[in-house]
C-alpha cells in the first residue's frame, strides 16, 4: 500500500482525506537523495511522497490539472519536496 515517507505525513491510498497524488521519487541519485533528506528519511528509503509537499510551479501541468482538463499531476524532474507543516 502506497504511502508517503514525508516526516509526520500519515496519506496513504486508504487515508487520503485531501486527495493527494503520490509520486515516485526521482530517480536521478543526487536528487533522489535531496528529496530523502528534505524528507527526512535515510538514503536508502525508496518509497513514494505526496503532493501535499510540492508547490505548483513543481508540476507542469498543474492549472490543467485545476481546471480539470487532465486528471494525472506531472511532476518535474526537479522537483524536490518543500511543504512540511
Ligand atoms: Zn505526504
């Protein structure tokens, strides 16, 4: 069951009360770890993170995706996590 390796973030598939999308990590090494450690997980965790650590201008399609014209979140491939409260 997928669920995000965020610090304090509890979303999973079956707890997901804001919806969020998950998103593998990116599979460049120096960014997959970059994400790990704004994560606050160990480098060798390799899980998924939810959206509700990203900000739009992570995405390149989020305002299609507001407007509902497309259903799936793209991530970049830049896009490092940096919403944790
Ligand atoms: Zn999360």
């Amino acid at each position: 069951m997928p669920c995000c390796i965020a610090k304090y973030c509890h979303v999973t598939f079956e707890n997901n009360p804001l919806n969020a999308h998950f998103h593998q990590l990116v599979k460049k090494p120096a960014m997959h770890s970059q994400c790990l450690a704004k994560c606050g997980r160990p480098p060798w965790t390799d899980k998924e993170v939810c959206s509700l650590h990203f900000v739009d201008k992570d995405y390149h399609n989020f305002h299609q995706n507001q407007a509902r014209l497309v259903k799936q979140l793209l991530l970049k491939s830049n896009a490092v996590p940096s919403i944790f409260s």
